[in-house]
C-alpha cells in the first residue's frame, strides 16, 4: 500500500515470498531511512520506480522473481551504498545504465534472466568490490568488456545464453579469485588463451556453445580444482592435452561437436572422478581403450559420432553406475556381447549402439535391462529374430530395431509387457509372418513404423483402436485384406500403405470382392487348398476301396 511511505524511520522492509500483485508503490521513495529492501519471489508488475533512487542508505534491494517490466532506471545507479541488488527473473529489457560504475561498493550483481540488452557497460570495471556478476539469460550483445581483470574479488562470472562475440579478452584470466566463469551460449570467437592456466581456483569453466577454434591449450591442466570442463559446440581442433590429467577432481568433462582428432587419450581414462564424459561428434578414431573400466563413478558416457573401430570391449561392462551409453555413429562391429549387456542392468535412461557395423543376433540378455527408457539398435547388420525377451524391458519408451537383417515372426507375447511404449521403429527387416493382434495392447503408443518387411496376412484391427497412434507406416510388406476404416486410418496417407498389393476397401484402394466379408488371408487360402486335397485324396481312396469291393463280388459270384 501506499501508506508505506509514511514509514520513514523503517529499515528493513521484507516482504519476500508472499503473493503480492500489484506495483511497487512510488511512496517507498519516501523511506530514505531503509538500509534493505526486498520484495523478491511475489508477482509484482509494472516498472521499477524510478524513485527508489531516494533511498541513499539503501544496502540491500532484491526484486527478482516477480514480474516487472520496462527499463532499469538510471536512478538506481544512484544508491552508491548498496552492496546486494537483485532483479533477476523478470522481464526487464534495455540497457544496463552506464553510470553502473558509481556502485563501487556493490558486492553482489544478480540480474539473469531478463531481456536486457546492449553492450555491458565498460564502467562494471569499476565496481572493484564485485565477487558475484550474473548476467545470464539475457539479449546483452558486442565484445566482452575490457578491464574485467580489475575486478580482483570477483569469484563468479556469469555471462552465458546471451549475444556476445568477440574474443575473451586477456584481462579475463587475471581474475584470480574466479571459482565459477561461465560465457557458454554465445557467438564467441578466436582462440582459449594459454593465460586460463592462471586462474588456478576455477571449479567450473563453461564455454560451451560458442566458436571458439584453435586447439585446447595444455595450460589447461593448471585448473587442478575444477569440478566441470565444458568445451562443447566449438571449433577446437587438435589433439586433447594430456596435461588433463592433472585434473583428479573432474567430474564433467564435455568436449563434444568440436574437431577434436587423434585416438581417445589415455589421460581421460586416469579421471576417477568423472561421472560425465561427453566426446561425441568429433574426429577421434581407434577403439575405445580397456582403460574406460577406470571410470567406475561414469553416468552418463557419449562417445557417438567419430571414427571408433573394433570392438565394444567387456570393460565398459565394468561401469556400474551407467545410466546412459550412446556409441552410436562409429565403425563398431563384430556382435553385441551378451555378457557385456548383461553387466549395464543399471542403465536407466539410453541405450544406442545404432549406424554401427554390428553382427549377429541381438542378445537375450537384453531383457535384464528392465530400467531403461530408450533402446536403439538401428542400422547394423543384426541378424536372427526379435528376442521375446525384450519383453522384459518394461519401462521402455522407444525401441528403434530398424534397418538390419531380422527375420521370423513378431513374439507374440512382447506387446502386452511393454504398455510405455511410446515409439516402435522396426521398418527395413525381413520379419514375416501375420502381424500379432495383440498389439493392439500398446495404449501409449505413438508412432509404429512396420514398413519394409514381410508380414504377411490382414491388418489387426487393434491398431484402429490406438487412440495415441498418430504416425502409422506398414507400407512395402505383404499384407492383404480390407483396411481398417477408422481410428489412425482416417488420416492415413496412401504411402503409409503402398507396396501391399493386396490390401483392400479403404478411401484409395479398390473395393474388397466379399464386402461385409473378411477375406481369407494368404495363410487360410493355403491350409483350405490343404484340405480340398485330402478331402479328394480320401475320396479317390473310399472309390478305390468300393470298385475293388465290387470286383471280388463279381468273381463270387461267377
């Protein structure tokens, strides 16, 4: 309210966390005794007063999370005690007022996630008393200010998500208080100073999805303290330093979608404490070293798009903690070890082996992978049938088996264990025989590519009955019959269908010859020819019998 402003000789005003709506009152203007203001996390509107500027005294203000709008007054800039201010979380937009630099005795800057924009004033070099700067999550564009380096308290840098370019500059690495710099999602470019190696207390270093080039700098390994190296979404080029393995406290390392060459780094292997490693989408190539048994801490390991070759060694069955392994997108061949599958039944999450040169059939032992969400073997050389033990992978949500060489028929006992199923990609096989009815079982199915196999016989009716099914494709196979009418056939288009010569009775085929009548499919015409011929056979048979009878009669009797 209002009334507010009467409060002269008030403080400390808190009123954080509650659900205010309205706008600041201007009356606070008047409070010029208050030392801390904060209305953080309610769901204030409207601008930020330009009249709290009056509050000289003023050590502490916090506004973020709420739901201001328009500009940062300049007025702010004027409350030169002030060593907290917060607005982050808002949809504040435009500059960031230049005379920033009177706030000398400012210590903590939290202004992420807004929609501010323009250059970051070179003048923030003056608040020498800074040790937290966040100004994520914004539109800030232009070069990285300079004289960044004078800022010798500053222990956490936060200017990622935003549109800067440029290079870092030098003065970036005198900051030797610096536990946490993060510039990741911006348009930086040019090389990574040797000079990193200076800020020897960083515990994580983000400069991931920028274009940054050049090779990664063996000073690097001077970090010994860092927790997270995110190099990710570069233009790094080169070899790995193998000066990261004085690293021992690593435990996320992410180098992936650079231009990383050369075979994978033993070094990597002697990180104990990794629980991320992502090297995916490089050049590396050779096979993937014994040496990653080392890594008993691993979660999460991509090691997809290279040059890998060889095997997938029994090692990696070591990692016991593994919840996600994508090797997808290398030259692996030979076949998927059962004993190697059977020791990942931690794996919760993915499994992709796919666009690799595997052989041999999938293994049963992949049934025991009961937690996983997302299986991916697609594009191999796999052969054999589709294992009924998968049937005890029961919280998978995809399963892509696509583009092998499988063949015999679907078990028809998997589709009713898998009820989470949301995605079946088993298109470009050999699988043959009637497609089960019991897929119809598949409530949360979503997309169901069955094309380019076969299957032979009519098309379940079940599937009409999905009512989640919205990608349906079993074209190129050799169904027959007349086409379900409702459910996801009423969208289908004739692609999804062509290639079955004799499918009829839906909107684009011809018209079924028995209408109202289900026709026989291939397998019934065959056993009703069986029996036609038996039912001649015996009849030819009991003639036989009856003229040979009647034969022995004639002689009787004569």
């Amino acid at each position: 309210p209002s009334e507010l402003g009467e409060l002269t000789n008030l403080k400390v005003l808190l009123l954080y966390g509650n659900a205010l709506s309205s706008e600041i009152p201007l009356s606070l203007g008047r409070c010029t005794s208050l030392l801390s203001l904060e209305l953080s996390m309610n769901q204030l509107t409207g601008s930020i007063p330009t009249e709290l500027g009056k509050l000289r005294s003023l050590r502490k203000l916090m506004l973020h999370v709420n739901k201001l709008s328009g500009t940062v007054p300049t007025s702010l800039m004027d409350l030169v005690n002030l060593t907290y201010l917060s607005f982050s979380e808002n949809s504040l937009s435009g500059p960031l007022p230049a005379n920033i630099r009177s706030l000398q005795n400012l210590q903590v800057l939290v202004i992420n996630t807004n929609s501010l924009s323009g250059q970051i004033p070179a003048s923030i070099a003056n608040c020498t008393s800074l040790y937290n700067a966040s100004m994520a999550f914004n539109e800030f564009s232009g070069p990285l200010p300079a004289g960044l380096g004078r800022l010798q308290n500053l222990e956490f840098l936060s200017l990622g998500d935003n549109k800067l370019s440029g290079d870092i500059p030098e003065d970036v690495f005198d900051c030797g208080n610096l536990r946490t710099l993060y510039l990741a999602g911006n348009s930086l470019t040019g090389s990574l100073s040797p000079r990193v190696g200076r800020l020897s207390e960083l515990s994580l270093l983000q400069l991931q999805g920028n274009a940054l080039s050049g090779e990664i700098p063996e000073e690097i390994g001077n970090l010994t303290k860092l927790i997270a190296l995110q190099l990710g979404g570069n233009r790094f080029a080169g070899r790995v330093p193998a000066s990261v393995s004085n690293m021992s406290s690593l435990q996320k390392l992410t180098l992936q979608q650079n231009r990383l060459d050369g075979a994978l780094p033993d070094e990597i292997f002697g990180l104990r404490q990794l629980t991320i490693l992502s090297v995916a989408s490089n050049r590396f190539v050779g096979p993937i070293p014994d040496a990653v048994s080392n890594l008993r801490s691993l979660s999460f390991l991509d090691m997809s798009n290279n040059a890998l070759n060889g095997t997938v060694p029994a090692a990696v069955g070591s990692l016991d903690q593994l919840l996600t392994l994508d090797l997808s997108h290398n030259r692996l061949a030979g076949a998927i070890l059962g004993a190697l599958i059977a020791k990942l039944s931690t794996l919760q999450m993915y499994l992709n082996l796919s666009n690799n040169m595997f052989t041999g059939p999938i293994p049963t032992e992949i049934g025991g992978l009961t937690m996983v969400q997302s299986i991916d073997l697609s594009k191999n050389r796999l052969s054999g049938g589709v294992p009924a033990m998968l049937a005890g992978c029961k919280n998978l949500y995809s399963l892509d088996l696509s583009a092998n060489n499988l063949t015999g028929a679907l078990p028809a006992g998997l589709f009713p264990q898998l009820d989470v199923l949301t995605s079946l990609n088993i298109s470009g096989n050999e699988l043959d025989e009637d497609i089960p009815s019991n897929i119809g079982a598949l409530k949360n199915i979503q997309t169901l590519d069955a094309s380019r196999n076969a299957f032979t016989g009519v098309i379940p009716a079940a599937l009409a009955n999905l009512t989640s099914l919205r990608s349906l494709n079993l074209s190129s196979n050799r169904l027959e019959g007349p086409v379900p009418d409702s459910g996801v056939f009423q969208n289908l288009s004739m692609s999804s269908l062509q290639g079955n010569a004799g499918l009829c009775g839906w909107k684009l085929l011809a018209p079924c010859h028995h209408a109202g009548k289900q026709g026989f499919s291939r397998t019934g015409l065959v056993v009703l020819v069986v029996l036609l011929v038996l039912a001649v056979l015996l009849l030819l048979l009991l003639v036989a019998i009856l003229f040979l009878g009647y034969r022995r009669y004639k002689k009787k009797k004569g």
